[in-house]
C-alpha cells in the first residue's frame, strides 16, 4: 500500500438519497480544497462551498469538514465533502477529484486499513467495526459495539495484571524451603488461579456466541411430504411463510426467510418433500433440496412419530451423515402418539428432538438444541479471521490454566502453567499485525469504510 496516495470514494450507500459523503485521505488532501475554496480549512468546521470543475461550473452545493491528522479516522489529513444524494452528483464531484494528481479510489475497508496502519485502532477493533456495520440483529451489533468500545482488552488486561501478580508470587515460594511456606500461600495462589480460570472460560463463552451473532447462520428443514415442514418454517419465523396443505407435495421450490433465533441471524430453508415420484418438477424439488442440505450448517430433519422412520428415511440420513452435515432428527406430531409409545420412543431416540408443531409442545427446547447445534457446526472459515485467532488462543490459556495442581511439590510447574497461560494472553493483547490476516479482515469491509 502506498500511504502517501490521497484515497478517495463515497462514504455512504450508493443509490439516491438526501446526501452522500465522500471521504478523501491522505498528507496532501487539503489540495482538493483547492477546487471549491479559496480560504483555508479550518478543522472540525462545517464550511458551505460550491463545487466547481475546471471550466468553472458549478456541480452541486456543498458541507465540507477537515480533520487534520492524528484527530481523524484514518490518523491522516482526512476531508468529508456532504452532497445531495443523486448517484450522478457524487459520481461527478469524484471524477473531478481523482483528476488531481496523486489521487486514485480507495479499495474495501482501506480507509480502515490506515487508521490500523496508523494505530488508531486495533485489529479485534477493525472486525469490531466491520461486525457492526454488518449486524442483521439488534443483538449482534450490541455485540460488535461492546467489542469496538475495548471491553475485551480491558478484560484481558485483568486477568493479565491477575496471573503477573500470581505468578511473582509462586516465583518468591519458590525461594523458600518447603518447611518455611505457610499454607495460606498456597491457598492465596489457588483463589487467584481458579479466579483467572473462571474468567477465561467466560470469555471463552462471550466470543464464542458473538461468532454465531455475527454470522448469519444457514438452517435447511428436509424431510417426506407432510412431515410438517412448512408449518415449522412458519412457527420458528412467526410468519406465514410456507404453504400448509394435507395435500403432499405442496412445496415444490426452495422457500427462505431470514429471522432471528435468540440474537442470531439466521436464513431458514423450507424444502420440497423427498419421496419417490414420477412428477419432473418433484424431482428436480427434491435435487434441489439435497444440495441446499450440503451447503446448511444445520439440517432440520423431521420425521412423523406416527409412520416411524422407514427405509426411505435412512437412506437420506446416511447421504447426508456421509456429507458431515450436522443433523438434527425432529420426531413431529407427538400428539398422536399414546403417552406410553412416546416414552419408548423417547427412551430409543434420546438425540431426537420431540414436537408437536401443531400443539406448540416442545418447541422451546427445539429452538435451544438448533443453537447447541450451530455452536458445533461453525466452522473456522468465517470471516472473523482475528476473533477466531482469539478464541484459540483464549482455550489454549484455559487449557494451561486448567492443569495447574497447587502444592508444595508442584511450584515449578505452577510457574510455568502460569508462564505459558500469560503468554497466550499477552498474544492476543500484542495484536499481531500478521499480513496473512490483514487481507482478511480489510476485504470484508464496504468500499468507503
């Protein structure tokens, strides 16, 4: 990256609006105020200019703000010119600044890229602002904006200053003789290990569920004709998405709709009945509705309690099992089912999730068994590319953390548990500037950020 280009590109969304920002950055930015002013800028003013291009004519009515450098987003000179909305206008005004010389259109997340480069923010806080322009639920960017006020680097922090304090103690025992340490001691370094240890493990836990929230989760429901997947679509959503008919085969395309599932954002997809048929359209429903399968982080498979699972049944459990898809078997209308074969079956199947989604009954626990579910099935190749690294390394804490065995005998290992714990901590707090993750992170961003 050459940091000495003046970057520059529209700030808000493209289309028409009220106004749009454009934001331009770089040492020599004040040049393109050149263009439409004849005084200096003052910084942090609001200042009333009219655009002009070379010939002289005025393009459009302008708001113009200067941050000077460090006080700016990206640490540099910085200049945000407010036009009205039109796709044209800004188009325009652009075009005219990129005729400067030294000025080209800043790619994704560059403007981010800079204050990082220039240590107005961290990584974790770069995914931060990424998650919460992102956020498809209220819960998520209360999440991403937690994470962008530094909480986490203030919780790291204490549990940093927590084992520095625990370990200058077990270093200080350790040049003692056994008969000269007192139990108390030891007592006080095992408090303040399981303190450290418990607060790791929640942190652990945070992040972990903010991964979900910043994601948007893909759930496919499958299974034969009238097993009740429509009317599940349509429960879980809280919308009349599906049709429902006693007739089989009513659902022939892919139906979707995104909601919201404790905080998570999640796309939903309502499947064609698999059955054996000779109708084309059928046919192709069914195709369609084993690949979506394949590409789901969860599948919702259900089953109706009063024809049991058939052979038909197993065999697109197994091609999916053979796919490593995460399966969730949902037995549906267990009100038709005698208290006592609902025992039984309960007692066989204790993986199986139990509803009548005609009744509402055990839709609840459904709904917390698709969390635990997604929890498993996220995979590492999610965009939170710094997250994930923390994560790693906030388990590799806990995990050398949780060997620690306090007593007399074990003061070295103590010292060296407590060594390789702060470590990782500190890892995390050094925040790495790897090139192999910059890219990313920053390529997640929109252009203009």
């Amino acid at each position: 990256m050459n940091c000495e280009d003046i970057i520059v590109n529209l700030a808000t969304p493209m289309g028409t609006g009220a106004i749009s920002v454009i934001r331009c950055s770089g040492e020599n930015v004040l040049e393109i105020s050149k263009i439409f002013l004849d005084k200096k800028l003052e910084p942090r003013y609001a200042h009333y200019a009219k655009f002009k291009n070379k010939n002289n004519v005025v393009i459009d009515d302008v708001v113009v703000i200067f941050y000077e450098g460090p006080r700016s987003y990206t640490g540099e000179n910085m200049i945000e010119i407010m036009c009205h909305g039109g796709p044209v206008i800004y188009q325009l005004l652009i075009k005219e600044i990129l005729k400067m010389d030294g000025c080209r259109l800043a790619k994704a997340g560059e403007f981010s890229e800079r204050a990082f480069l220039n240590n107005k923010m961290s990584l974790f806080e770069a995914e931060a602002t990424c998650a919460l322009i992102n956020a498809k639920t209220e819960e998520a960017a209360l999440a991403a904006r937690e994470s962008l006020s530094g909480k986490l680097s203030q919780d790291l922090l204490i549990i940093d200053n927590a084992l520095l304090k625990t370990r200058i103690q077990v270093e200080a025992l350790l040049d003692f003789s056994e008969e000269d340490i007192e139990t108390d001691g030891l007592l006080t370094i095992e408090k303040h290990i399981n303190d450290c240890k418990k607060k790791i493990h929640i942190l652990v836990e945070r992040l972990e569920k903010n991964r979900l929230l910043f994601e948007t989760s893909k759930i496919a429901i499958i299974g034969k004709p009238n097993s009740g997947k429509s009317s599940l679509i349509n429960l879980l959503t809280n919308d009349a998405v599906s049709i429902v008919n006693k007739a089989a085969g009513t659902t022939r395309d892919i139906v979707t709709k995104m909601f919201n599932l404790g905080g998570m954002p999640i796309t939903i997809f309502d499947t064609a009945g698999i059955r054996e048929t000779s109708d084309l359209i059928e046919k192709e429903g069914k195709e369609k509705a084993l690949e979506i399968a394949t590409r789901a982080h969860v599948v919702l498979y259900l089953y109706d309690v009063s024809l049991g699972i058939n052979k038909d049944d197993l065999e697109i459990l197994n091609f999916l099992k053979e796919k490593n898809i995460c399966i969730l078997i949902v037995a549906n209308k267990i009100d038709l089912a005698t208290n006592v074969e609902l025992k039984k079956l309960k007692e066989q199947n204790k993986e199986e999730c139990f509803v009548s989604i005609k009744n509402d009954i055990g839709v609840g626990d459904l709904k917390n068994k698709i969390i635990q579910s997604l929890n498993f099935s996220i995979n590492n190749s999610s965009p939170g590319v710094i997250q994930i690294q923390h994560i790693s390394l906030l388990k590799n804490a806990y995990d050398e953390i949780s060997k620690i065995k306090v007593g007399l005998a074990e003061l070295e290992i103590i010292a060296e548990k407590l060594k390789s714990t702060q470590e990782n901590i500190a890892n995390i707090l050094n925040n790495n500037d790897d090139d192999r993750v910059l890219s990313g992170i920053f390529s997640n961003f929109c252009i203009g950020k």
